[in-house]
C-alpha cells in the first residue's frame, strides 16, 4: 500500500523540495544532470516531516514517521534509519498465509529500510521496490506488520513536470522547457538527467 511505503518514498518525494537545493552541470551531451548529495536530500527529507504512512484498509489508528537519518544512495539503492512513532495501531491481515490481528496501544521505534528504484521516462513514474532489513526497538510487532503490507511490491511515484524557466532579453522571450529522461542514485548522489528544450518568441510590437 502506497501510504504505507511512504517510510521509503518520502526520500524520493523530497526530490521535489531537494531541486532548490542542486547545482546543474552540463555534460557533452543534449542534456543537465543536476546532482544532489545524500545529506542535501535527507535535510530536505526531514524538512517535510512528520508525515503520516496510515490509510491501509488492514490498519487503523495514527502512525507516523518523524525524521530519517544515515541516508546513503548505492547504485539505484536507496537506505536509511526511519523513526516511527504511533498511537492505537491495529492490523488485520495476514502475515504469510496465516490470517494475523495485531494491536499495538503505542509505537517509538526505528527501522532499518531499504529500496531499490527505475525510473520510467515515458510514464514519468519512478519505481520503488522497499523492504526492511532490521527492526529496532519495540518494533517486533511492527516489522512482520509492515512487511506484510508491503511485501514485494513495486510502488510508483508520479513525478511532476518541471516549470519552465523564462527569460527576457531585448524584444524576445525564451522559454526553457525541461524534461526528466532519467533519474538514478549512486555513490551517495541523486542525479536527475534534464533535457532542456528552448523556445523564442518574439515580443516586439508590430507597428
């Protein structure tokens, strides 16, 4: 369940926040690569929590994930530290195959989290495939919880078009149209490749 995933996808959501914080450089190529260190990210990560991972029709009461820590980005891999806390979670559902009903009165835990992701050009979706590698405190409840709502599901999050960047000079407006052809994470970096195309108009009055 996609809000459920959000424990891993809040990194990938941030990159909408994270663009302000990247520097461009141009390659030998028709396009941008911005690149965005990992501690850049997690702080504009953490600038966007808490935020709630509840909504699954098997679970009820609060749950919330409060702050990331030790991101680190390998080749198209994605882990960290997620602080969970939650009130009154109740699961019904299975783990396994085994029909399973959890009540949980409060939550204060870390879990250790993992992710694969691709990035889909022509459907402008990146993919991301979680999983937790190990459970911290408390969490002996929550971790077969959470597996079980995630399982080995691949979860998609839409990525926004860009705005177009405009400009003036003289009598002529140029307008600079950018199109994400890719977007990959290696040796502690997010890149977001950037295929510009530019447009000329000309605004000078007619007489």
């Amino acid at each position: 369940m996609k809000r459920i995933a959000s424990t891993i996808l809040a990194v990938i959501i941030g990159l909408s926040l994270s663009l302000t914080c990247s520097f461009a450089s141009g390659d030998n190529s028709n396009e941008i690569t911005m690149v965005i260190p990992a501690k850049v990210l997690a702080e504009c990560v953490n600038d966007m929590l808490p935020i709630e991972i509840t909504g699954d029709k098997k679970v009820s009461g609060e749950l919330w994930v409060k702050r990331i820590d030790t991101l680190q980005l390998g080749l198209n891999k994605i882990s960290f530290s997620a602080t969970i806390r939650g009130e009154d979670i109740r699961y019904t559902g299975k783990i396994g195959d085994l029909p399973a009903s959890i009540h949980v009165s409060s939550i204060d835990t870390s879990l250790r989290c993992e992710a694969s992701i691709r990035y889909d050009r022509e459907k402008d979706l990146l993919y991301v495939k979680p999983k937790i590698l190990e459970e911290g405190k408390r969490g002996e409840l929550m971790w077969p919880m959470l597996n079980a709502l995630m399982g080995s599901k691949e979860f998609s999050v839409e990525i926004q078009r860009l705005r177009p960047i405009m400009a003036k000079f003289s009598n002529k407006t140029v307008t600079i149209d950018m199109d994400i052809s890719n977007i990959f994470t290696a040796n502690d970096r997010l890149f977001i490749a950037l295929r510009p195309n530019v447009k000329t108009r000309n605004t000078q009055n007619l007489r």
